[in-house]
C-alpha cells in the first residue's frame, strides 16, 4: 500500500532502469513497450511455446506487462518461471497451470538473484537484452535442453548479446525463423500513437538453440 510522501517511482516499483525516467508516462496510461500487446508480436511467444510443449521447466527472462510465456502454453509443465523488471508486471503465484499440477511464479526481480531448475530446463528470451551481470545467463543457457532466444535485427544491443551467447555457450541452432511483421505498421498505427511511447522494432528473428552435450 502506498504511503504519504511516497514518489510515484516508488510506488511503482520500478526495477527497469529503461523505464525509470519515464515512469510518469507510464502511470498516465502509456506503454512502454506497447506495440508487444499487439497479435502480430505476441505471435512470437505461440512459436516458442510450440517448441516448449515436451519441456519440464521453463524458465522466461524478460517478460512485458501480459506477454508472457505462461500465456501460450497449452500442455502440462513442472514449473513455469518468469523473471521480469518490467514496472507493470504483476508477480504471481499458481499452483498449477492448463488444469495439471504445475509451479507457477511471476518475479518481479533481477533473475540474477534466484536459482532455477536445472533439469529438463527451457529457457526463454524474447527481446533478449539482459540487464546487469551475464555470466549467471550463460550458466543458465548451459543447463538447459532448448532455449528460444528472439532479437529485433535493428536493435543494436539485443544483437550484441545475441553474439555474446552464442560466442560463450555451445549451441546447435535447431531452427531460425525470422519474421517481418512490418505490414501489420500500417493496421495498429492509431493504436499504437495513442498508448505506445516507444517505436515498433517489426523484424523480429527467432533462434531455437539445442545445447550441445
């Protein structure tokens, strides 16, 4: 609950330091990052959750708002992870998910503090930028049997953490799709002026990465 003399950033709780200055705007309404609530981007995460469907835990780094991997999942799951820093993101604790036995918890906290599972692990990353120390990333990617990492190609930092992963764990790239959902610009435009504060990135590609024993 808030209290009396409590800063709206504070309240908001505001882990990302992306969103930190512009947390006002946030608060009146907008989205930071509006333009992933839209259907043509949330399709991303029907891929990953495609390629997921035999893992037993799954572990998301970077979730926005409602776009989450829990969302797309459609068959039973030991435990399904989400880390987010997002300053809309509701944390969330569920016994069970798709009417099955399942762990269900939504952190809102650096991933960097918590440990995971380490087997039969899918790991995702959809807008892979991470923020603070990589290396507990790396060892993350090295525990798990798939990891579904997404990056807008004209991102510059998502495409250098890209390389960096794939630089310092081994990695079999089991499928590339690469997705350009520019045509949908035209169709969301006043939506997106009225609610979004940051540019659409449309070209999005998509790496399924089998570990390497």
């Amino acid at each position: 609950m808030a209290r009396a003399g409590d800063s709206p950033t504070k309240m908001m709780d505001v882990k990302n330091p992306f969103q930190l200055p512009r947390v006002q705007e946030i608060r009146d309404g907008k989205k930071f990052w509006g333009y992933l609530d839209t259907p043509a981007l949330q399709s991303r995460y029907v891929l990953a959750a495609h390629f997921l469907r035999n893992i037993g835990n799954i572990v998301e780094v970077g979730g926005y708002r409602n776009n989450l991997i829990t969302r797309f999942l459609t068959g039973p799951h030991e435990s399904v992870t989400v880390f987010s820093l997002d300053a809309e993101f509701e944390p969330l604790e569920l016994e069970s998910l798709n009417g099955a036995p399942c762990r269900v918890r939504h952190i809102k906290d650096y991933f960097q503090n918590h440990s995971c599972p380490n087997v039969g692990l899918g790991v995702v990353a959809l807008g892979l930028e991470i923020i603070g120390d990589l290396n507990p990333f790396y060892d993350l990617l090295r525990q798990c049997q798939l990891a579904v990492i997404e990056v807008p190609p004209d991102h510059a930092p998502s495409m250098k953490h890209l390389d960096l992963v794939l630089e310092n764990v081994e990695f079999r790239v089991a499928c590339r799709v690469n997705l350009d959902l520019s045509s949908n610009e035209e169709i969301l435009r006043e939506e997106l002026q009225r609610t979004n504060m940051n540019a659409p990135f449309w070209k999005r590609n998509m790496y399924f990465l089998e570990r390497v024993a």
